[in-house]
C-alpha cells in the first residue's frame, strides 16, 4: 500500500463523494491503488461507428485505468510498458513531456473495409487536437484495410493529457463519439467503492507489531 499512507481512504471517500479533488503530499492528483476496482474496458471506451468499422477508443490514464479490474489492468499496462521506449520516442520529437495516451481499435464491420488511423482526433471543448503520432500494435495496422470482424489497434499520443475528470470525445469520419461525460457517474462511484475496499484492508498495527 505504499503511498497511501499519505491520504486516508476515508479522506478519499469523503473527497470522492464531494467532487473534491484529492491530491498528495506534493500536490499532484491523487492515484488509487491497481488491483481494487472491477470496471472492464468497456466502462472506459468511448466507442462510434460507420457502415464500415466500429472504433474503440480506450484512454490510457491511470486516474481511470487503476479502476479497471485486475486482469484488465495488467493487460493495458503490460501492453504500454511492452511500448514505452517507442512511445518515449515519439514523445520526444514532438517535444511533449506528458502525452495523453489511448488504446485504439479498430473493427472492420464489412469485407475490404477501409480506415485512416490519421482521421482520429480528440475533441475538447468544440477543439479538435490530432495525433501527434502512432505506435502500431497489431502488424497489420499499416495496411489500412480490413476484412470482416477483423481488428486492428495502437497507442495514439497526443499533445496533452485528457481531462477524464471533465469532458472529451473523439471524432472519426465527420462522427461524433458519446461524450465521456457520460461517464462520470460510473467513475465516482467506482472510485468511492475502491476507497472503501482500500480501507477495509487498512489495519492499525497492533502493539505486538509496533513493537517489532
């Protein structure tokens, strides 16, 4: 439980449930612990759809990914740790120190289906923000074609963090994504559950123990 010493979960619960921020010792945002939340990837994808494909946009934030279940936890942070020197790279030559990271994928729902992963952009506020670049994971990512049910994805980056505690969307093809606003209700009361379960593994040590 390192670093949770710093806040008390029942400070978190009290702070979740007010809308309040809660932040550490250094007045960085505050970060649950992985291993406690039960939400899938679908809670956080932001998903829309043509004729063509369906595209699921996963955003790769640890203020959100640390509500994940643990099985879907380890697999989006194995799959950018497996990623970081590509994505530290790209990082770098666009001359960002924090990129806002996403798991997108791509769904063919037609035979020869095309798609330009380039097309993707972030909406904040009515602003359109674009990729600043593409770490492939599927091998067949560049080919920009796929058949029926069949599925590509990579890590976008881009300029800035997403504001997951406020609203965004993506756009593809002239559509809209849902808004993720829509999620924060699911969100708070996940975050509120993880501070209880925290807290109800927190245990004052007894005096034998101290005495150690």
């Amino acid at each position: 439980m390192k670093g949770w010493a710093l806040v008390s979960p029942l400070l978190l619960l009290i702070a979740t449930a007010s809308g309040a921020q809660v932040v550490d010792s250094g007045g960085s945002p505050y970060l649950p612990p992985p291993g406690y939340g039960t939400l899938s990837q679908g809670d956080l994808s932001l998903r829309l759809r043509n004729d063509d494909l369906e595209v699921r946009f996963v955003p790769l934030d640890q203020r959100v990914t640390r509500l994940l279940g643990k099985d879907a936890w380890e697999s989006l942070s194995g799959l950018t740790k497996a990623r970081q020197a590509a994505i530290d790279s790209l990082a770098n030559e666009a001359g960002v120190t924090h990129p806002g990271l996403a798991l997108v994928t791509f769904f063919g729902q037609r035979v020869d289906a095309k798609f330009d992963p380039q097309t993707l952009n972030l909406v904040i506020r009515n602003r359109i923000i674009r990729p600043l670049g593409i770490v492939p994971i599927s091998p067949q990512f560049s080919s920009q074609q796929l058949g029926i049910r069949e599925q590509v994805s990579g890590i976008y980056l881009f300029e800035e963090e997403f504001p997951v505690n406020d609203s965004f969307a993506i756009s593809y093809g002239g559509i809209n994504s849902e808004d993720w606003l829509a999620k924060q209700r699911t969100l708070e009361r996940e975050r509120a559950r993880v501070a209880l379960r925290v807290r109800g593994d927190t245990r004052d040590p007894s005096p034998a123990d101290s005495a150690k």
